[in-house]
C-alpha cells in the first residue's frame, strides 16, 4: 500500500475492507484519488452476509471494476455477476447504488413474485422515488401475461404541523366491455394553530369488489363501506368544537348506492364549566346534522342538550356520579320516493321530541392486598329515570342508531343507542359486580357480570336486550394475563334459560419458538327495527413459529360454523431473514364469492438483498 497528501490518497493490491454496517469489500486493485473522496477498485467482490472460513456467503457481487463518489454518495459497478454460494445468477452490465451513508435513495426496490385468479402470475417491480427528506413516493407496477397491467401508487409527506398520504391504483378487466377499473385514498391532517385542527380523506373504488379481485397494500378487503370525510375542529380547555362533511360509498350487494346518505354538513359543540359548588358542574351540548340520499330522502336536525353532573365520594368509600340531562330534539323530514319503515312516500313534515334524563351510579369499591396479590371487588347499582313513551320514534327516521349490541361495554350506559335519531325510554336499573386481580409477577384476572332491569316493557328494546319484559340478558366478560397465556371472553346469557346468545372467545398462548390462538364467535339471529340479521358463528386458527434463528413461519384458518357454512379462509407465510437476505413465501386461499369475484389461491415471493434496496 502507498498512501500520499497525508493518507487521504492511496493505492493497493489485495485488500479486504469490512465498512461500519458489517459490509465485507475485496479487490485486486484500490485507488484512491481527489483528497480521498473517490475510491476506484478492480476485481471485487460485494457482500452484507458473515463470511465464514472456507464457505461462500450467502450471495454477494462480483464486478470488474467499482466507483465510489463519496461526495455523490454513490457507487457504480460495471460488468456485475449477482452470485449466490458462488454460482452465476444474473448478470448486470452496470449497476449503481447508494453507498453506505445513505439511508434511502431513489431507485427500485425488491421486486416480488405473485398469482392470483384475478391477475394471473406475474412479477410487481416497486420503484422509490425519494423526493425530499419529508416525502416519499413509490410506484409499483405488476405485470402478467394474461391481464392488463395493474399499476398503485403511494405518497407520502410528513411537514412541521401536519401529513398528507396519497394512495391510487388501477388497471383494466379481461372483459373488453369494462372500463378502467381503480381507486383513490387520500388523507391529511392540519394543525393550523394550537386550538384549531383540519383533517380529511377521501376513499373511493370503482367497483364493489375491486378490493377483493385486485390486493391492495394497506387495503382492508373485506370492509363493507368507504368513507369520505373533511372535517375542522377547535379545541378549547372547556369546550370543543367540529364541524363535518360525510360521504359514503357501500360495497355491499343488497345496498343501493342510491340509499347510502350524505351528510352536508354535521356539526358538534360541547362547553363544560368550572366547578360550580362540591364537584357540581354544568355542561352543553349542541349537536346538527344535515341527511340527504339521491332517493330525495331528507333528515335536517338539530339537538340541544342542558345537563349537570356531580361527582362524589364518601368518607367511607363510596362512589356516586349524577347525572341530570334535558335533550330538545328538532327534525325536519322528507320521506323521499320511497319513504321508511313508518312512514309513507313523499312526506314532508316537522317534529321533535323533550327527553329529560336522569341517572345515579353507586359503586363501592372493595380493595384487599396480600403479600404477592391486590384484589378489588367493585359493585355496582345505576338508577335511571326517563320518560315511558316512545319519543316521536314513528316519525323520526333511523339514520344513526342501526348499530345496536347490548354487551359489557354499554350495561352501565344511560343511553345504550350511539346516535341520536332513537333514544332509550323507560326507567330501568342497570346493576352487576366487578372482580380485577393482580399479581407482583405481573399476572391479572379481571370479570364483570350484570344485567338490566325496566319497570315497563319496551317491546322494541325486548328484541335488543332479551325477550323477558323486564328483565334484561345477562352480560359479562372475562380476561387472563399470565405469563405466556392470555384469554379474552365476552358473553350474553338469555335470562331465562341461561342459553348463550353471544360468545366471544379469543385465547392465544406460547413463547418464541410456538405460539396459537383461537377467536370463536357466536352471535344469535336477531332483528333491529325491521332488519332480520341471522345468526353467525365462525372459529378462526391461528398461529406462528420461530422454526430456527433464520426461518419462520405464520398461519391461520377461518371457518363457518353455520349450518350451510364452510371455509372461508387461510393462508400461511414462511419467512427466511438473516443479516444479508430476506425471502418472504405468502400463500392465501379464499373460499367466498361475491358477485364477480370467485375467490381462489394467491401467492406471492418477495426476496430482499439486504443494501441493495428494500422498505
């Protein structure tokens, strides 16, 4: 070796350079020139992976000459074989890389192999566009030799008061007759001061089944609606405010488009005051929305809630919280061509409704500890008062409420609808008990059991809680924690008979090298206003090994359990990672139809030279 101008020039023969990273570089000649910023080498070999003493690594680069601009921060390779165990793979007349100090750069990425009924075998070739250190944009076509290409794009943008990402895809249908088919999400956030707050999205596909024939990075395929939303907001120390524009699109068979609403615009505002006297406080709330559909369906309200709340603990321990609460409901209605479930076609009239509410929750909390545990047992009695009659709800249009289950979460609520448009009548007593234990070894146990109880019947709210006219199902739920193991169960229990009417099951257990789990569901038929939902019960399997240091491997199996059911699901990944390679094996099967999807078998490999571009 000869080093010159105080060892920033240099030249040698037969050198080996391991670089910071763990990178191993050989080559018969080095020359290093202009002040040690630019390395020239002949010969040499290129590799991430652990060289061992008489073994070839994994795979590495053999070029016959090599460039390094430090000041470009790149490197070029001229004549390249790609090597792996020595042997010949591809070969590259020229290939040029970041070098070692680069975190990311623009270039492709590692390419993935991949079939599916839809698009057949092909092969996706992501490109990485880096466009600023805050921003990003990838491009990743997939190309077959039976479908018209498919082609996704991703954006995405980090700024000092907010974020922005952007996501489109599309392609063309075997059918001649179809159109181009595709989609678009966007989403940003905007923090245009410390009390003001802007965000929004929009999510569109051209079909109802576009996620389900076409696999989208970052996709949920099975969801049932995409939503569309731009909304501003402020918040205050005592008060919050938000304004809101939706739109929906369903993808589901039995909607029609034309009877999915849009909701221009809905606004909430929410004021809460300073202690009045003892912990008493006084809240507002003022909510609106604005309900239309291309059936000429229309629902305007606006709501205005008064309440006061106060908060209290014994001497000897008990907790209390009242409520009091006067609701004005206004709605201006317009039944459209096809009316509702109680009303007829093209009706246009006003109503409201007063809905004065109030509530007393007693609890008193029992705590006992041992040297290696603290247990708290927590009883509980809710009283609530409310009016018996059916507040207007022939003449006010569910549009927010559908979503009804009656479970753990919601037992101690004073209004168990989420929305406003249906509003729960009656005086009832909502009462059950509270058991959490917890251990120094980190282990907890915590279950809660309850139920419901109306002083008149609510013929609607029997097909929501249980057929008894006063006395509700029984809910509750169980959860473990302990060392390797962990349970989740939810459970609703008919009241007279003690069947189940809902089961919740999720157990998972293991360590490193195995871990499976199971998440059983059982849910009875029931019926919401005029809907009839069927029963549904389904099992999911699922686990994941650490086979050795370098491979692992995932899988499930998801299956009907109903009568007419059947599989519906599975799938498994194998992984391969090291400190040079990764290769990824995903295989999937779907067993369900839907229109003009036929389900099948996908497949995918993805191999990632590690400093050779990947994400």
């Amino acid at each position: 070796m000869i080093l010159t101008d105080h060892m920033k020039n240099a030249v040698a023969k037969q050198m080996t350079m391991q670089i910071y990273d763990g990178t191993y570089i050989t080559a018969s000649k080095m020359k290093r020139t202009d002040n040690g910023t630019v390395l020239y080498l002949r010969n040499l070999t290129y590799t991430p992976c652990d060289r061992c003493e008489g073994q070839a690594p994994l795979w590495q680069l053999r070029a016959k000459a090599m460039k390094h601009d430090a000041n470009e921060k790149v490197m070029s390779y001229r004549h390249t074989f790609l090597e792996v165990k020595d042997v010949p793979i591809f070969y590259f007349p020229y290939v040029q890389m970041p070098d070692f100090s680069v975190k990311r750069k623009t270039g492709f990425l590692s390419p993935s192999l991949q079939h599916g009924r839809t698009m057949g075998s092909g092969i996706s070739t992501p490109f990485f566009w880096d466009i600023a250190p805050n921003q990003n944009f990838t491009f990743t076509p997939t190309f077959t030799p039976t479908h018209f290409p498919l082609g996704v794009a991703d954006y995405q943008a980090i700024y000092d008061k907010g974020y922005m990402n952007f996501q489109a895809s599309g392609t063309k249908d075997d059918d001649e007759n179809t159109n181009f088919q595709g989609h678009v999400k966007a989403d940003f956030q905007y923090y245009i001061n410390n009390e003001w707050r802007a965000s929004g999205e929009i999510f569109r596909s051209s079909s109802d089944t576009y996620f389900r024939k076409y696999k989208i990075p970052k996709i949920d395929e099975n969801q049932s609606v995409l939503t569309s939303h731009l909304t501003a907001e402020r918040f205050g120390t005592q008060n919050y405010f938000n304004m809101r524009a939706l739109s929906f699109q369903s993808l589901q068979a039995a909607v029609s488009g034309k009877s999915i609403p849009y909701v221009i615009p809905t606004g909430h505002f929410e004021y809460q005051t300073d202690p009045l006297s003892n912990g008493l406080y006084a809240f507002s709330e003022v909510d609106g929305a604005i309900i239309h559909n291309r059936e000429r369906f229309k629902s305007d309200r606006i709501s205005v809630t008064q309440g006061v709340r106060l908060p209290y603990i014994t001497s000897y321990g008990a907790v209390f919280d009242f409520i009091g609460t006067v609701r004005a409901d206004g709605y201006n209605i317009d039944t459209g061509r096809y009316g509702y479930e109680r009303q007829g076609i093209d009706s246009t009239y006003t109503t409201g409704r007063v809905y004065p509410v109030a509530s007393l929750e007693a609890s008193y909390p029992l705590a006992t500890t041992t040297k290696h545990t603290t247990q708290v047992l927590r009883p509980v009695v809710m009283a609530v008062v409310a009016p018996d009659d059916n507040m207007n709800a022939d003449k006010i249009p569910d549009t927010d409420s559908l979503a009804f289950d009656f479970d753990d979460t919601n037992l101690f609520s004073r209004n168990r609808y989420a929305g406003y448009d249906r509003v729960e009548t009656g005086t009832r007593f909502n009462y059950g008990a509270e058991w959490s234990v917890f251990t120094n070894t980190n282990a907890a146990f915590s279950a809660l059991f309850g139920q419901s109880y109306r002083l008149k019947e609510d013929k609607y709210m029997n097909d929501l809680m249980g057929e008894d006219k006063n006395f509700s199902d029984y809910v509750g739920r169980v959860s473990v924690d302990y060392k390797y193991m962990s349970l989740a169960y939810r459970f609703r229990l008919a009241e007279d008979n003690l069947s189940f009417k809902k089961n919740e099951i999720t157990l998972s257990g293991g360590g490193d090298p195995l871990r499976l789990g199971i998440d059983y569901v059982y849910l009875k038929n029931t019926t919401l206003g005029d809907t009839f939902y069927p029963s549904r019960e389904e099992i999911l399997v699922f686990g994941s090994s650490r086979l050795t240091k370098q491979w692992s491997v995932t899988g499930f199996y998801r299956y009907d359990l109903a009568a007419d059911g059947g599989p519906i699901e599975s799938g498994a990944t194998l992984r391969y990672d090291n400190e040079c390679t990764a290769i990824l094996f995903d295989l999937s099967k779907e067993f369900t139809r839907d229109r003009d999807y036929k389900g099948g078998t996908s497949f995918m490999v993805k191999f990632v030279l590690k400093t050779l571009g990947g994400m």
